[in-house]
C-alpha cells in the first residue's frame, strides 16, 4: 500500500511540474510571428517586384526588412506590415485599406524556387513571380 502512494505522489508532482506542452511547443508558440530569418536565406531580404497585371511595365511588390517589418511597392490599398520565414515557408502580414473597409491578412505561401534574385511563390492554385530589385 506504501508503494501505490509513493507512484500516485511521484506522479502528482511531475504533473504538476511538467505543465501540459509537450517539449519544444512552448518555444514554438512563443517563437511565431517573430523575426526568424534563417542564416542559409539571408538573401530573401530586400525589394521584390512582380509586373502589375494588365501594366506590364510598371511593378508593385513588397520590401523584407530585417527587423521583419515589411513595406509595399506600389500599392496604395495592399500595405504589407510584416513578414516572417519557415523552412520552405514566407508568411506575410497584410492591411487591405481598399474600397471603403480594412482588414488584416495573414497569408503563408509555399516557397516554389528562391535564388539570390528570383522568388516564386505558391498560394493554393496561385503562382507569383518576383524579381529582386
């Protein structure tokens, strides 16, 4: 009988001190949306550019900072605020100021190819080609 204290008491206390997140997904939640620019694709900052649809000369787009605040290029009703990178993974932060509402956006799109001066990007059936500047 003094052993099935022991083992419910032994237990009681590992539960009380282990909280209820498993190993590494405290840090995870606490690390989301924060600047994690990798060290093998420090490349993926500065201005990327994509033709405007139906003005092909003129470009809109968006700037990765460092601090991963992120800044629009031509675009005065999309304003990109923020951005952060996963492995194969850019998310950005939005604010759509057009036709008389606001919203914030978050969308991640899978990166497709990323060299030193193209990205590809892929939102389900959508394919965007950036060229950096």
């Amino acid at each position: 009988m003094k052993k099935v204290f022991c083992v419910i008491g032994a237990a009681i206390t590992l539960y009380s001190c282990g909280g209820n997140n498993a190993p590494g997904q405290q840090t995870e939640t606490a690390n989301a949306g924060k600047d994690s620019v990798t060290p093998d694709k420090p490349q993926i900052i500065g201005r990327w550019t994509e033709p405007i649809p139906g003005m092909e000369k003129e470009t809109q787009g968006f700037e990765l900072l460092p601090d991963s605040s992120a800044k629009s290029i031509n675009s005065a009703t999309l304003l990109y605020t923020k951005w952060w990178l996963k492995p194969d993974t850019l998310t950005l932060v939005s604010k759509s100021i057009g036709n008389r509402t606001e919203g914030i956006d978050t969308t991640s799109y899978l990166i497709v190819a990323h060299t030193q001066d193209s990205l590809i990007l892929k939102d389900k059936e959508l394919i965007l080609r950036y060229k950096k500047n």
